[in-house]
C-alpha cells in the first residue's frame, strides 16, 4: 500500500542472523499502473439471463452515465442512467453467451473513459422459473431485434 504506480523504488531485504551478521540484497522494481476500470466496475449477481453491474460515481459533475451491453460484436443497445445512479439492471440476457458491459460518464464537455467488463453467462437452467424471466430487456438477446422496456 502507498506505492505510486508506474514508478521504480529499490527493494532491500535483509537477513539478520543470531550471530549477528546481516546479509542484504537489494534490486529496482518497477510498480505496474493500475487501471480504474478494473477497480470501479462490478459485475454482480450473474444467473443465465441478467446480471446488476454496479459503478463507482465519476468525478467532477456528471449529466448522466451510458450504459452499454455487447453481445458477439452486435451493435448493442445503451441506456442512459441519471447521474446518481450507480447500478443498472442488465436482464433478457442470452445464456451462455459472453456479454460486454461497458458505463461512461457524460460531462459538459463530453463523454468519460469507458469501464469495461466481460462475463459470459451461466447456461440455463433446465427448468425456467419466474425470478428468471423478466420482461425488461437491455441486453438485446440473439433472437430478438428490439429493445424491450
């Protein structure tokens, strides 16, 4: 913890003995960057046909956030979320299949650095219930070529 990243510190480590003698050996190591969008999009409660995704707010003042769902290189659908929220119900999913969910920040001045995650759904269940059924749709699933809302 407190380490920049990208940057190189000279790492010592030294072995102290009962006898009293030390030995040191010392090298640079390089700290990696680590990238917000790992850190600041989560990918929750996955089941074969929706997931929640969940952000942490963006800094400085946001208009709203574009939520984005890709499935297989499709065109996909986007959402527009207000600026306080900080989750999106992503349901009417394909399951099984690899899903791309990508939120931007909308400022004044332009859209934000888009937080990615890729997951790939569970298969479905053989026997359907209604808590996975849902007539919310965002995601646009593969035989369907409209949005649902």
């Amino acid at each position: 913890d407190g380490l920049e990243p990208n940057t190189t510190y000279l790492v010592t480590v030294s072995a102290m003995y009962h006898s009293g003698r030390t030995e040191a050996l010392s090298a640079k190591a390089c700290t990696q960057h680590v990238s917000d969008k790992d850190h600041k999009l989560k990918l929750l409660n996955i089941s074969p046909t929706g997931m929640a995704a969940l952000w942490d707010p963006a800094r400085g003042k946001v208009l709203h956030y574009r939520v984005r769902c890709t499935r297989q290189r499709r065109s996909p659908p986007v959402r527009t979320v207000p600026a306080r929220a900080r989750a999106a119900l992503l349901t009417d999913l394909i399951p099984g299949a690899e899903h791309r969910v990508c939120v931007k920040a909308v400022h004044t001045n332009g859209a934000g650095r888009a937080l990615c995650r890729t997951v790939r759904t569970p298969q479905r269940p053989d026997i359907l219930s209604p808590d996975n059924q849902s007539t919310k749709s965002f995601c646009a699933p593969k035989y369907h070529s409209c949005q649902k809302r």
